[in-house]
C-alpha cells in the first residue's frame, strides 16, 4: 500500500510538473539558492573567504544541478517525462517535414486498413459471441457421418433419449434449418430460410419476442397438429409495415396455414452465425410442411442437430463423454452405419463445421495477401526512414558529441516511427469501416441467392487488434533505421560528411528495394489470378451466364405425387419454350440445397 501511495504521489508530480512546469521550477530553483546562500553564509562566518564558501557549499549539496535532477526524479515519473519529451520532438520533427508525414500516414493507412478489415470479417465469422444470454453456455451437437461432414443429423428417437438421461445439459433444443420455405402473405410471397426447432428453443437461448409469445410445450408435441410460427423482425417489417396487430394473423408456408404468435426482437436473426432465420416453426409441423420422415425410427433423421445450454460445472468435453455413452451407433439400430458415425460437441459461437471449413481457406488466403501488402508498406518505410536517416546524421552526430547515448537516440527515433504508425493505424481504421461494408456485399448472397447476414460492427477486439498491428508496424519498420542512424563515426560525420551511398543504406537500402519489388510481384500475380477467378464465377464457364436463368420448383413440399410433377414438368416446359425471347429450356431435378430439388434452366436470346 505504502509503495503504491508512493507512485501514486510520483505521477501527480510528474503531471503537476508538466501544467505548471515554468513556475515550478522557478520556485524550486530560488529554494535550492536559499539553501546554497544558507551554507556559504556558515561557511563565511566560520572564517573562510567567499570562494572557499561557496565551493564547500557546493559539495556539501552535492552539486547544484545533480541536487536538482535527483529530486525531480525522486518527485515524479522519469521516464513518463522522457516519453512525452520524445512525443513533443517527434511531433515537431513531423511538422516540419509535411510531405513525408502524409506519404508515410496514407501508406501506413493503406495497409493497416486493409488488414484490420480482413480481421473484422474474421472476428465476425469466428470470434464474436452469439447474441444470446449467457453464449458461454451453449454448445451445438452434430453427428459426423462417414465422409467426414457433420451433416448425419439425429432421429428425433435420439433426441429424446439425450434430452431426458443427459445429467450435463440444462435443456436441449432440437433444430434443423431449411433454406427453402415459401411463405405467402396477404399481399407477397417470398423464399425465405426457416428453422423447425423444439418448443424450449427461445427459452433455452434467453430471447424474448418483441410481441406475442414463444412457442408452448404442447405446441410441439403431436405431429402436425399445431400450426403456429415466431416470424423475425425483418419478415414484421417488409410483409406487415411493423403492424403490431400482427400477432394472431394467418400465413401460407409451403401451402400450410400457419398462425403468427410472436415476432422476434430486433438483432435476433437465429444461433448460426451468418444464416439468418427469418421463420420459426416447431419441430413438429416438419412432415406437414413437406420435409423429412415421421415413422419415429432411429433411421429416420429429422435433426441438422442439437443445441443445449450446459449444466453448472460442466464443460462440452464431459458433455460429449456422456452423450457418446447414451447414443450407441449399434447394429441394432444403425445397420448400415454401424462405427461410421461420430458424436461431436462444439461450441455454438463457432457455427456449422462444415460451413467454417470452406471459409478458413479463403480467409487464410485474404489474410495472406493482406499481410503481403503491409510487408511492402514497412519495406517501403524502411527505405524512407534510411533516405531521411541521411538527412537527420549532422543533427544526430552533434546530439552524440555532447553526451547523448546511442539507447536515447534509437528510443527518440523509434518514437518518431510510431507516432506515425498511430496516426496510419486511426486512419486505416476509419478506412475499415468504409471497405468492410464493400467486403460485406461480397459474402451477402451464395450462391442459390440466399441471403447471409455477419455482425460487422466495431468491438474491442477490432481495436485491439488495429492497435497491436500499428505498434508491430512501427516497431518493424523503425528499428533497424533508428540502430543504423545512431552508428556514426562523429569526427568523419563532423568534419567531412559521410558518403552518399553510406548515409543511405548500401547493401540494406538495396535489399528493401528487392524484397519489396518481389512481394510487389507476388501480390500483383495473386491479385489477378483472383480477379480471373471471379471473372469466371460471374460469367460461367462453357456458357454464357448472362442469358440463362434458373427457376426452383418444389412441389413435393405440397405434396404432388410423381404424376402431378411430370405433368407440371411438361406443362412448364411448353409454356417456357413458347415465351417471347426463350431460346431454350432445361430441367434438371436434385441441386445444392438439398435432395429432390427441381430446376428449370432457361436460355434467352
């Protein structure tokens, strides 16, 4: 306590000194002379002359101007004063050199921003809690199939048997998203992604609807019988123009009339991180609606998964134990998939195994080619701080001659570089904030035209992380600058001048020069082989993409048995090849987003 009192005392002095350090000094100066005439006025009285007085005095003190430098380290901060004296020079330095100040911030912004963004989008995809109570807690369950995808999915016999026997999970909700419900309102119908989940789902997850309610246990427990939906924020606003009497009203899923009961509060979009759900059904109204099998089997997998807030004390390792335990894959009721499958507990901010494999490649890549960028911006600053080095040397030679140490010149200079690094990396963060909504648009719609949604806002870890790439920055590329200039021969440098090829750097001026053309190179090369591929995503290959649309059909969810189908088949196909402007038309039945999904591909000329 007495040592942090005493810091405490050393700070304010040391901030006291810096608002009033003109009258502080002054003062205490005129006190050390009244202490110096205190002595020499002893001295004189007990015999010597002036001289041999005021020389006793001195040492008596200790010297003058040693007694003073000592107090002021004992009553503040040294090294805090020594930094905001290197931050005064390097300000000044800066101002007086204008053009290189914004050559170097704007290059600095450049690439720091464009790495701060990449991160931005990683710590959305990756990093950022869900917006849920307590998203610590929660934990997906996925069953790993053979092909190594955690798509296998659960029977609801499997989900049962966990929810009631697992001692590990608080409550256990089942879910299963399908990106391909068709809702219709009075006035508009659209293809939207809906999730069936159990009824304790809103409650597992600490959500609470905007209005109306949440789903009821016994809404979720007959198959088919209870025809209720939680629709989203974003589907209240678009269908219903915020209506708040639209609790209670009667939509059409797949055919199905369907009541709204609640609408979920704003920001709420779903526990998969860049799926948004914009409807949500119970679990039962899945065979109703077109989808899966209901025959209760352990076959019959109805689930994606499983999703369960975990219990006091217990940790996902334990949990996964003790699921493993309860459901055995056996040859009693998995035949054909007997030791083919995996249970596996993730944590449920990491979303879908599948869905993040696919996207580290690509973020590894953009990091990649972010991070080439910003050796190119400290090889390029590297070089122009040697360049200015050169400049700067009779200044700096003069500074060593009178007593300077080389640490002291090295710490000034270094300091020097990561002013202008704080200043790149704020103004690359505000670069940031302009490129991510770009990056954004990119990752908006896949490629079935689905929508997906990633929380891009600013957080503490964002800054953390502009900070620290800004501070490595400067470091990297002031370091090895700063030790060069204050290596000096100071009778050559004073009398003579160093050559020109010395002062600028020699075999390090020309190996920034080679290194930053070669990633130069690199990242030029890469850059176009992306924009190729993009290219001919875009434009399709062997076809032109620009004249061929695709048009989704899914009678089976209305149920239309085989001949209803190839009746509609061939009635569109007559009605498409006859349309003004249809050069062709195909059909093409299964697809990407799941099984049974019929396309009808169009040419136009």
């Amino acid at each position: 306590m007495r040592r942090l009192r005493a810091w405490w005392i050393r700070l304010c002095g040391t901030i006291g000194s810096e608002l009033g350090s003109e009258q502080r000094e002054q003062d205490f100066t005129a006190e050390m002379e009244s202490h110096l005439q205190m002595h020499i006025d002893d001295n004189l009285r007990s015999g010597l002359t002036p001289e041999q007085a005021r020389r006793n005095a001195n040492l008596k003190l200790g010297g003058l101007e040693q007694t003073k430098q000592a107090y002021r380290e004992r009553q503040g901060l040294p090294w805090i004063e020594t930094l905001w004296q290197d931050i005064r020079f390097g300000l000044r330095m800066m101002g007086k050199s204008p053009g290189f100040t914004s050559v170097a911030v704007l290059t600095l912004a450049l690439g720091i921003g464009a790495n701060t963004t990449i991160f931005t989008l990683i710590d959305a995809l990756y990093l950022k809690p869900l917006a849920v109570g307590h998203p610590e807690q929660l934990v997906r369950i996925y069953a790993k199939g053979p092909s190594g995808h955690y798509g296998a999915g659960f029977s609801y016999s499997e989900f049962r048997l966990l929810r009631d026997h697992s001692s590990s999970f608080a409550a256990l909700s089942a879910e299963t998203q399908i990106a391909q419900l068709h809702l219709a309102t009075d006035n508009d119908s659209e293809e939207i992604r809906g999730a069936f989940v159990s009824a304790n789902y809103f409650t597992l997850l600490g959500i609470q609807p905007r209005f109306g309610r949440s789903f009821l246990p016994e809404e979720d427990t007959a198959p088919g019988r209870d025809a209720v939906a939680v629709i989203s924020d974003g589907i209240w606003k678009t269908h219903f123009n915020s209506d708040p009497t639209t609790v209670g009203r009667e939509i059409h899923v797949n055919g199905i009339p369907i009541k709204v009961i609640g609408i979920a509060p704003p920001g709420f979009h779903g526990d998969l991180t860049g799926f948004p759900v914009e409807i949500w059904l119970p679990t039962m109204m899945l065979g109703a609606t077109g989808f899966a099998c209901q025959d209760g089997s352990y076959e019959c997998s109805l689930f994606d998964a499983m999703i369960g807030r975990l219990a006091p004390d217990q940790f996902a390792a334990r949990a996964q134990a003790e699921a493993s335990s309860l459901i055995v894959w056996s040859a009693t009721n998995w035949p054909e998939w007997l030791s083919r499958r995996q249970l596996v507990i993730t944590s449920a901010g990491a979303g879908d195994p599948d869905v993040q494999a696919d996207s580290v490649a690509q973020m590894h890549l953009l990091m990649a080619v972010t991070a080439t960028l910003l050796l190119i911006v400290c090889a390029n600053l590297a070089g122009l701080f040697l360049a200015r080095g050169a400049t700067r040397r009779k200044e700096i030679a003069l500074r060593l001659s009178i007593g300077a140490k080389r640490f002291r010149i090295i710490r000034q200079l270094l300091t020097e570089s990561l002013l202008l690094a704080s200043m790149g990396g704020a103004l690359g963060l505000g670069f940031s904030f302009w490129a991510k909504h770009l990056l954004s648009k990119f990752y908006a719609t896949d490629s079935e035209g689905f929508h997906h949604l990633y929380d891009l806002s600013f957080d503490w870890r964002v800054l953390f992380y502009s900070v620290a790439v800004a501070l490595i920055t400067g470091i990297f590329f002031g370091l090895i600058p700063a030790i060069r200039a204050s290596r000096q021969n100071l009778i050559t440098e004073l009398k003579e001048g160093a050559s020109v090829e010395r002062q600028t750097g020699g075999w390090l001026r020309h190996g920034l020069v080679i290194g930053q053309v070669t990633l130069s190179m690199v990242l030029v090369v890469s850059a176009g082989l992306l924009i190729r591929s993009g290219l001919e995503v875009q434009q399709g290959t062997n076809f032109d993409a620009a004249h061929a649309v695709v048009l989704r059909l899914r009678p089976e969810l209305i149920k239309y048995t085989p001949q209803q189908v190839e009746s509609l088949v061939r009635q569109l196909d007559q009605r498409l090849s006859t349309a003004p402007g249809v050069e062709s038309v195909a059909f093409m039945e299964g697809g990407k987003a799941s099984s049974g999904t019929g396309e009808t591909a169009g040419k136009f000329k």
